[in-house]
C-alpha cells in the first residue's frame, strides 16, 4: 500500500535526497486527514527531494487504490460554508482563462469537490464537465446545484481524447503521488492547443519559508511540494508552453481565517459576532501559491 522510491517521480534523476523527516504515522492517513478545510498543519510524511529538479515528495508515498479507498469517504461541510469565497476565487481564474479562451468553449475540472468552480463557468456560458473523489462532494454538486460529476479517481477516469479546450487542476497535484500521470491525462483530454490551469503550493514561496515547520501546506493530505522549476520541469516534459505564471491569492471569510488561527479562535465563539464574522470576506495574497496558465504543445 505504502511505496518507496530511489528516483525522482518527475524527472526520473536518482540524485535524490532526505529533505523532512516526518511527523505523520501511515495509519494517520484517515478521510478526515485528507478534508479540503482540514487545519492540522505541520504535518508531513518523510520527505526526499530531487536534487536535479527540486521536487520534494512523500517517501515513501500512499498508492493509489489506497488513497481512492480515503478520498471516497471524505465529508466536509465546512468546504461549503465558505462557498461565497471560493466562488469569488474561481471567478477571478475564469476571467484569466477567459483571456486566452475568448470563446468560452468546453472546460473540465479535476478534483471538482462540490462543484462551485464549474457552476461559476457554466453561468458564464462554459460547456461544463468534472471528476471528484468524494461521494458526498459528487451528492452535494448535484443536488445542490444540479450538475453531474463523474465519481471516481482521475487516473482511473476513461475519456475520449481532445475534447476539451480548458482543464483546471485546482490543488490537486500536490495531492498525488504521480503528478506527472495527471498531467499526462489531463493532456489527452485537452483538445490541440487546449489550455491547462495548474493552481499549487510554492515550497519555496516567502510564505513557506516564514512559516517553517508551521507552513499550512504541510498536511497529510499534501504528498508533493513544489518550486518553480520542478513545476517548469513537469510542464516540459508533458508538453506544454507556459502562457503566464502568477501567485495566487485567496478569498475566504474572516470566520474562517479565525479558525485557523488558534490565538484568535475564541473570536468564533463570542455570540454576538458569530453570525457577523462569516459575512466579512477578505482576499489575502499570500503568494504562497502558484498559478500557471498553460497551452498544450503538438509533440513533434
Ligand atoms: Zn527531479
């Protein structure tokens, strides 16, 4: 179930090295763990990291089937408690890609969670599609909102090819052990010259680096860490040209920042400004993400 490896998963270099040791035990991994909202941070596995690329990794890491046994059950109300935020958050990607995609054509979203990312697109006339892990995310989506998302794994997901012009990897590939097979399929599904958005922690981001062992991406779920050039290297080696890269920032309530942080958090109790504090939303640029808009290449 747990594997562990003497190469790199992207660039296949052997030159790869102990980065963390972790703090996290393998029967630590629960769907509660692995939740979009969970605030367990500082938390990792042991770490390696590729001395060529500079991609950092779980080592050794959970396999897939295992991971898909976790990811079907996870349930988290509080992922949609904060939809106003995210809904804003995924309408500021949509104008970015809306830049390079005028005509609003086919868009397929991977880890769709409860779908708010895709709702958002089709009320902008997108022609709208999705995979999510979770049951209780894919329920959600459809009663809530009406739309169908395929229930499964990407990897497992089975697909015409060239069909799309837009696929969005909202936080997700830090969440596999094999970005690379993502990649490759979200390749497969994008049409000639489709665009892919990659959204993803920066390790080596100001944030990270202030944060220390403390950094809010250091979370069971998080098996893959990357910097600029392991996320350049993956983009090469699966063919694609980089159209523009910029730190992404977040929209979330005050409530939910106050959860998070554990000086604060008696804030959330007082009960006269309970019901004030999730009203208040805020967009804070970290910066401790990227966000890379990019076009699928014809290999020659
Ligand atoms: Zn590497």
């Amino acid at each position: 179930m747990w594997t562990k490896i003497n190469h790199c998963p992207l660039c296949h270099s052997s030159k790869i090295k102990p980065y963390k040791k972790g703090n996290l035990i393998q029967r630590g991994l629960t769907p509660e763990k692995i939740k979009i909202t969970d605030a367990d941070y500082g938390k990792i596995w042991d770490l390696s990291r590729c001395q060529v690329c500079g991609y950092v990794f779980a080592n050794p890491f959970p396999g897939e089937s295992l991971l898909a046994s976790l990811y079907i059950q996870v349930e988290d109300p509080e992922y949609e408690a904060e939809a106003e935020g995210r809904r804003r958050n995924f309408r500021r990607l949509l104008h970015q890609i809306e830049k390079f995609v005028p005509q609003k054509g086919s868009l397929f979203d991977v880890g769709a969670a409860t779908g708010l990312l895709l709702i958002e697109a089709r009320q902008r006339g997108w022609k709208v599609a999705g995979i999510e892990p979770s049951r209780w995310a894919v329920k959600i989506a459809a009663e809530k909102y009406g739309l169908h998302l395929h229930l499964g794994s990407f990897e497992d997901y089975r697909h015409d090819e060239n069909q799309y012009d837009v696929v969005t990897l909202v936080d997700i590939l830090e969440h596999t052990p094999d970005p690379k097979k993502i990649m490759v399929k979200a390749r497969e599904l994008l049409k000639p010259g489709g665009i892919i958005v990659i959204v993803t922690p920066n390790i080596e981001s100001l944030a990270a680096r202030l944060a220390g062992c403390r950094w809010w991406h250091f979370r069971p779920g998080h098996l893959g860490y990357f910097n600029r050039r392991s996320l350049k290297t993956l983009l090469n080696l699966t063919s694609f040209q980089v159209l523009s890269w910029k730190k992404y920032s977040w929209n979330f309530s005050f409530n939910y920042l106050l959860k998070r942080l554990s000086v604060l958090s008696w804030l959330t109790k007082v009960p006269k400004l309970a019901s004030l504090w999730p009203r208040i939303q805020i967009k804070l640029a970290l910066g401790d993400s990227f966000e890379v808009y990019a076009r699928k290449q014809e290999v020659i």
